[in-house]
C-alpha cells in the first residue's frame, strides 16, 4: 500500500500532483465531460460546464504567468489565484 504524500506548511505536497475536480451539479439532460493536462470538469449544464472550463483555463493561464503548475502552490497561492479568477472559497461558518 502506498504512503500518502506529506504536505510541507503552507498546505503544499512535497511531490506528486494535483488535479483540478470540477462537479456541476445543474442538468439539461446532456452528459458532459471535459479533461485537460490537470482537471477534470464533468456534469452541469451547457453554461455551467462553459463557466467551469474558463475558469480552469483561467486557472493555468495564471500558474504559467507565474512559472508554476498547480502541484507547486500552496493553497493560500491556489486560493489568491482562484479568487482572481472569480471563484470563491465556501465557508460554512459564515452562513
């Protein structure tokens, strides 16, 4: 059985890699799955499925600005980045 990665502070791994998982939870009858070199997008409707894939591009086009893939930040710098691009961290304390 493997040993699970050890994460350095700042919530980053060590090593190996990270994905991207995209869930859209909307339907319009149509199955939808989109993948590319660290995400998978699946479900969702025609504009939910859009919106997911631009802003995992948008996601990549950022981390290549800064010279880095997605396993190499941390996850206050994942969440700098996502921001930036419009997303937005759920925080179930703050209901």
């Amino acid at each position: 059985m493997a040993k699970p990665k050890k994460k350095e502070s700042g919530g980053k791994p060590k090593d190996g890699k990270a994905v991207l998982l995209g869930v859209g939870l909307d339907s319009d009858g149509h199955k939808r799955v989109t993948t590319g070199p660290n995400f998978a997008l699946v479900g969702g409707s025609q504009e939910t499925h859009e919106v997911m894939t631009e802003k995992a591009i948008k996601i990549n086009e950022k981390l290549a600005r800064r010279g880095k893939q997605l396993h190499e930040v941390s996850s206050e710098e994942f969440d700098d980045i996502a921001q930036e691009v419009g997303l937005q961290r759920h925080r179930p304390d703050q209901n």
